[in-house]
C-alpha cells in the first residue's frame, strides 16, 4: 500500500480540513482551539515586522489558556513576515 502525499495547495488543506468530520478530542487540543485566532494573525499582520506577529501569535496561543512554545512562534512569526501562512 503507497502512502499519499499531503495536499500541496492551500486551498486543497482548508478543503480537506472542512470536510473532516468533526473531532471531540481534536477540538479540545489548545492548537485547534487557537487556531481562528492564528490564522487571523497571519492574515492580518503579512509584511509585520517578526517581533510585532510574535507578540500576536503568543497573544493568540494564550487566550486559549495554553503555554506557547517560543521557538515554534518565532518560526511562524518570520514565515508570516515574509507573507507565508504557515497554519494554512
């Protein structure tokens, strides 16, 4: 049996994502939760400098009461300076 590669568009992920069913479990994950919120980020702060999205993200991270991991949210922070979106 081949293993299937993951979606390379965008638009193919947010797809696939809103035609999952839905998950109690995974619904109660802190990044599931957070993630409306990080997605908002990345969009509304493409071209920010890194430093300004990072305080955002970890904003985003806290308001669900979860522990940011500050490595991870330097490395979102500098893909969504450079216009990536990396929750996409």
């Amino acid at each position: 049996m081949t293993r299937r590669q993951p979606p390379r568009s965008a638009l193919q992920r947010e797809l696939l994502r809103l035609l999952s069913p839905p998950s109690r479990r995974l619904s109660e994950q802190p990044g599931e939760r957070a993630l409306p919120a990080l997605l908002e980020v990345a969009r509304t702060h493409a071209h920010r400098p890194a430093a300004e999205v990072r305080a955002a993200l970890e904003d985003a991270v806290r308001s669900v009461g979860a522990q940011p991991d500050q490595a991870a949210l330097t490395e979102f922070a500098e893909q969504i300076e450079a216009a990536e979106n990396p929750f996409l």
